[in-house]
C-alpha cells in the first residue's frame, strides 16, 4: 500500500487531474476549435494502445505487429454486445468495454500461447499474419456489416471515457512493471536464458505482458467504436499496427511517459501541417527522422555517461568480467 500510496504517484494523480480539468475548461470556454476538440478522443487512444503494446515490445522485448487484430476483436465485440442490449449507458458502455477486452485477451491467450514460443522476426510474422487473418474474417462475415462495416453503434463514448481508460491503463501498466511481476518481465527480455536459471516462469510473464496488452488495445477498440459510431475493417490493418509501434520506439521502448508524449505528438503532427498540402507529409518524415535521432543521441550520451561513471568508480567492464 506504501509503494501505491506515496510522493511520486500523488504528484502524477495530481497531474492527471489538472490535465483533464484544463482541457474540460478549455473545451467550455470555446478555447479549443471543433477540430481539435474531435482529436481529443483519437489521443487518447492512441495513448492507451502504445502504452498497453510497450508492455509487449519495450518491456517484454519481443517484436508484435497485431496489436490492430486485437483492438479490432475488441472493438467488435463490445459493439455488438451494445447493439443487442436494452441497458441505460452508464452501464452498458463499462460492460461493453470489459467484453471488448476479455474477448481480445482470451484471443492474446489463443495466438500467444504457440506464438510466444518464437523469437524476432519469426513473431513478428506470425501477430503480423493473425491481424491480417481477422480483418479478413471480419470483412467476410455479413452478421458483422462486411466490407460496409458495423453500423449504428451508439455514439456513447466522449474524451471523459477515453480518459478514464487510460488512465487506467497507465496505472496498471505502471504498477505492473514496478512490480515483482515487472521485473520477471524485464529479465526475460534482458536474458532469457538467466531468468529460466532462476526459475522464473517464461511462458507465464510472457503470456502476462502479451495478454495485458490485448486486453487495453480491445477496450480502446470499443470506446473508438463508440466514439466514431461505424467500424470498418480496413481501420485495423497492417498500417494500424504500424502506426502505434512507430509511437512506441519513437517514444524510447520501455518508457511509459515516452509512449504518452510520441501519441500526443504523432496524433496531432499530421494535423497540424494539414495545411501545408503537399509539403505536409514531407515535414511529418523529416520531424519523425530527427526525433529519432534526438531520441538515439540521448541514449548513447547516457550510456556514455554510465561507462565513465564506472571507470571513475574503478568498476571497469574488464574488472566486472573478471
């Protein structure tokens, strides 16, 4: 309780808490255009789907590219479950939201139980293959709109459901990787082997990190059902995927207020140079490439500073082999 409860978390509550009372504030007072008021909603999860997939990718170490698949399962079968019900929203949108989620974990159990066996590429190819595998599905099932999409979903969700999710999101995200759990996760991917030597249970924190990440990318694909009120399926492909791993390295892999700022960031770039036409996606290339090259400088000036750290406290690398 000590570890939930202290200075740190209190300040980020804090935070949170202003953040949303200033953007509510603005809203109301006409500060903030229509425009952006409508990218409130696409922020926020596009916030939630990088933190839940750095959990797979910056935190486990393994290479995911059908985090679209599971958003989409997730979104589907929320809607659905709204489209059928008869119950007042306050209760239908959180139960639809935990449907969405539970279905797109129990598909992270079905694709990560044989998947998480393979390493690199070889898994990369295989979530790749299982996103592509529903969008297809999905487009060919006339009980689930087709091609047309799935439509007349209520639109039910606004920024102050999205917000609620992801700040869930992050807090369990958060605490997650802080604790005992976080750390088996965080040796797996630094060395396997060595953590399989101290009896951590690999197939468990890897399913753990994989499920997790299901879980928030399917009830983010429900509030933006909800939100959008038709879901297409070509709203879920490869190019989706790509979309929030770009986020996540641009934000530095294993870094949670990384992935909250790169969503912001490559939510609202395209948005902002719309008005620059041709030149538009020009300037988003060239900012991404220099972000990362920022990104990647700040990483080897403090590698560098640890090295020389541990050269003036006499821990050089030849000693610690030794």
């Amino acid at each position: 309780m000590k570890k939930i409860i202290n200075k740190k978390n209190i300040i980020a509550a804090a935070v949170a808490v202003g953040v949303y009372i200033l953007i509510t504030v603005l809203c109301s007072a006409g500060l903030l255009s229509r425009h952006y008021q409508s990218l409130l909603v696409p922020i926020g999860i596009n916030v939630i789907l990088a933190v839940s997939l750095n959990l797979t990718v910056g935190f486990l170490g393994e290479l995911t590219l059908g985090h679209a698949g599971f958003m989409s399962v997730g979104a589907y079968a929320g809607c659905l479950f709204t489209l059928y019900s008869d119950l007042p929203t306050v209760i239908e949108l959180p139960l639809a939201i935990i449907i969405g989620g539970a279905v797109a974990a129990v598909f992270g159990v079905i694709i990560g139980i044989p998947a998480l066996r393979l390493k690199g590429d070889y898994l990369a190819i295989v979530t790749l293959a299982f996103g592509e595998i529903i969008r297809s599905v999905i487009t060919n099932l006339d009980a689930l709109g087709g091609a047309g999409g799935l439509k007349g979903i209520d639109k039910s969700s606004g920024f102050t459901s999205v917000y609620i999710l992801l700040l869930i999101t992050v807090l369990v995200s958060v605490t997650l990787v802080d604790s005992r759990h976080g750390r088996a996760i965080t040796a797996i991917r630094d060395n396997v082997i060595a953590a399989e030597s101290i009896g951590i249970n690999v197939v468990f924190y890897k399913l753990l990190a994989f499920v997790s990440a299901a879980f928030f990318a399917g009830a983010a694909g429900v509030l933006y059902g909800h939100n959008l009120g038709i879901l297409k399926p070509n709203t879920f492909d490869f190019n989706k995927s790509i979309e929030i791993l770009v986020i996540v390295v641009l934000g530095g892999m294993g870094s949670i207020k990384g992935s909250i700022i790169s969503a912001v960031i490559i939510t609202l770039l395209p948005e902002v140079l719309r008005g620059l036409d041709d030149y538009r996606m020009l300037i988003y290339s060239i900012v991404l490439i220099a972000i990362m090259i920022v990104n990647n400088s700040s990483k080897l000036k403090a590698a560098k500073e640890k090295f020389i750290e541990k050269i003036r406290s006499g821990n050089t690398p030849a000693k610690e082999d030794a």
